[in-house]
C-alpha cells in the first residue's frame, strides 16, 4: 500500500466546497468598509442565536474571552470557586483564575471523557458559586444530574460548546441549559472562523447586556464607559465568512457523524482498540474522533510514518499541568482524566474526509495492532 498524506483537518477542502459565497462575502465587507462590528456581525448574531435556540447572541474575539467575559457578567469574585472538568482544554479554566476565581477540578467519567455528575457535589463548599461542564469532543455533558446540582445548590453553569456544535442531550440542544453558553470558530472547529472568533448565547437578557458591556470596553454605546471592561470584538469579515458557513452546518454535522459511524463500525473489530463511547440519550457532533490504545504512542508513531497525522487532546490532564503545580494535585485524586491522558489518540475526521482515506486509516490501525 502507497503512503498517503491525510491532513489531520483539511480546512482548504472545505474553503473550496463554498468558496464563491465565502470569495463573495469577503468582497462585500472590503466593499463596504464594515471592519468592526456593523450590520455582518449583527446578522451573525441573529441567526447564530436561532440556530442555537437562544435569544440572544453576544459575539467576542474568541472563545476563551467568551468563558472570561461570561464569568464576569455572571458576576465572579475573588474568592469564589468554579467546578470544572479535569479533562479539557486550559481555556476552560485559566478564564476562572483570570476573572478573580478560584478552580476546582473534578475528575471526568472513564468513558465519556466528560465531568463526572456523581463526583461533584463534593466539591462544593460555601465559596462554590458556579459549574463549568465542557461538551468535550462533541459529546454532551450529563446535563440533567449537573442542573439538579446546580439548582440544589444554587450555583450558575456555564456549558463550554467549543467543540460542540449542535450537540444534543436528550433531544435538547447544548447551551441551552445552563444559565450561558460559551462557543468558538476557531478555524479547526466544526463551525470555524479564518481567524479567531467566539460567542456566547444566554435567554437572559440582563446577563447578556452585563456580557456585551463588559466586552465594549464597559459601555453598549460609544463614549458611555459605565464600568472598565475589555475590547472583545467579532469583525465584520469573519462575520461575514461565519454566516455563510453556519447555512452549511447541519450538513457538515451529518458528514462528521457518518465518519464516526463508520470509524467505530470497522475498529470496532480491532484488538487492542477501544472505541469512543457515547452515552444514551447524547448526540455527539464528532469535534474529534478519540480512540484508546495501551500503546497510543506506539501507535502514533507508527501511524505518523504512514501518513495518517494524530493528536492527543490533551497529552497531560489539566490538574497536572506546570499552570496548576500550586494545588499539588496527585494522580490519585483524578484516576479517570489520568488514566485516559496516556491512552487517548485523536484520529483525523472532518466533513471532507474521504471514506477511501478512512478506510485506510483503519487498515494501518489493524496493521500496527
Ligand atoms: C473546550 C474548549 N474551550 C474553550 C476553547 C477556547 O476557544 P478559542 O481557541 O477560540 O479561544 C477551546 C478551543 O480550543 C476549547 O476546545
């Protein structure tokens, strides 16, 4: 068999696929001189907010300022305590310390890599004011055990959809459920950007004011500075380029199932191999496609000389990282985001992956195995 050459995401292909619309959206913004804020991120906003089945949509620079500028607005003090996943991408958690909080990790389940609802409530103390369940690689978190938590306790939650697009938990759609919704189009993810961009969706409409005024630099109109804030803008370009992909999102969302389906159909045969779960009841929208192995970097290597690029998100858990050596933390305090950390692998899928490139992928996955 020839080596080939797979990209790990082909974001080119999928520039191609529409680029007469996203060529032409470019042209008009630069025609219009409409760089910052204005009518194309305005219209974004809108139709963002449908699509995510919520009533207001507050743009920002990318997604970790939207993790930031919601915990501002939900009104986070030095002091107070956050729960969050040990298992997630540091986003996720250095906007906790940024905005004045304090972390507190929780340990992940074994097999859907997502916070563990069983393990949270001890964790929370009289300083506990707020949960952060991330939807990681595109399966949604056990949102009805961690809203029960949440209103037991009184504590908001901040759902992390970065990587989870569309995602559904029973039937509903992440980002709906928590108090705000945070989102980001960073190039690689299933709605991308060509640049950085976030977004935050609430149905709260005072939270999203307290979210775009924070981000304006304190005021929602110009000069009208009521508070110090930040300048965390979506521009008008990538806007424009956004609202041409999000037509094509459900579309790209189907594509990324249909590979997973088939990616977990044909490993599923493969000693050694263990495929990523998804629990009933949760649809996931197949951010990455994260496989376990006992010898996963054996198995990169190897897949690497033939070809096929991978990823490991991420090598070492959040609570183990030089960021958080302040807190000691042990491995035994999080076995399941320890374990997973030397055994996950990422594999390329992406809408534009050609089932012919899967299949080779799997068949050098069962050649190493
Ligand atoms: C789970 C999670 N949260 C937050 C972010 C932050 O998004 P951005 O890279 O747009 O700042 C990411 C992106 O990598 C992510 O994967």
């Amino acid at each position: 068999m020839i080596n080939r050459n797979i990209p790990f995401v082909d974001l080119h292909s999928q520039y191609l696929s529409i680029k007469p619309e996203i060529d032409a959206a470019i042209a008009d913004v630069i025609g219009n001189s409409l760089f910052v804020r204005g009518p194309y991120v305005e219209k974004f906003e809108h139709a963002f907010a449908e699509l995510m089945q919520s009533k207001y949509c507050v743009s920002c620079g990318n997604g970790t300022d939207s993790l930031y500028i919601s915990m501002i607005a939900l009104g986070l003090k030095s002091g107070d305590e956050v729960i969050a996943p040990a298992h997630s991408w540091i986003s996720t958690t250095e906007t906790i310390t940024q905005a004045g909080g304090t972390v507190v990790f929780c340990d992940t389940d074994k097999q859907t890599f997502t916070i563990d609802p069983d393990l949270i409530e001890a964790k929370i103390t009289n300083k506990t004011v707020g949960i952060i369940p991330v939807h990681l690689f595109g399966q949604p978190a056990d949102m009805d055990p961690i809203m029960a938590i949440a209103r037991k306790h009184n504590l908001w939650v901040l759902e992390d959809c970065a990587q989870a697009h569309l995602a559904t938990y029973k039937g509903r759609q992440v980002g709906t459920f928590g108090n705000a919704a945070s989102f980001s189009f960073y190039p690689g993810k299933n709605l991308g950007a060509m640049g950085d961009a976030g977004a935050i969706t609430t149905n709260d409409r005072a939270l999203a004011e307290r979210m775009a005024k924070f981000a304006r630099h304190g005021g929602l109109t110009k000069g009208s500075h009521e508070i110090e804030g930040i300048n965390s803008r979506l521009d008008g370009m990538q806007a424009a380029i956004l609202s041409v992909k999000l037509k094509y999102l459900a579309d790209w969302t189907r594509s990324r199932q249909e590979r997973a389906k088939r990616y977990t159909e044909q490993l599923a045969a493969i000693r050694d191999v263990e495929t990523p779960f998804v629990a009933d009841g949760r649809a996931s929208v197949w951010h990455l496609y994260v496989i376990r192995h006992s010898d996963r970097d054996g198995l990169a290597r190897y897949l690497a000389e033939k070809g096929i690029p991978t990823v490991i998100n991420y090598p070492v858990a959040l609570p183990f990282l030089p960021a958080y050596k302040r807190f000691g933390h042990r491995p035994e305090e999080f076995p399941n985001a320890h374990y997973n950390q030397s055994r996950i692998l990422s594999l390329p899928i992406y809408p534009e992956l050609l089932n012919d490139d899967l299949d080779y992928i799997v068949a050098q996955i069962a050649q190493f195995s």
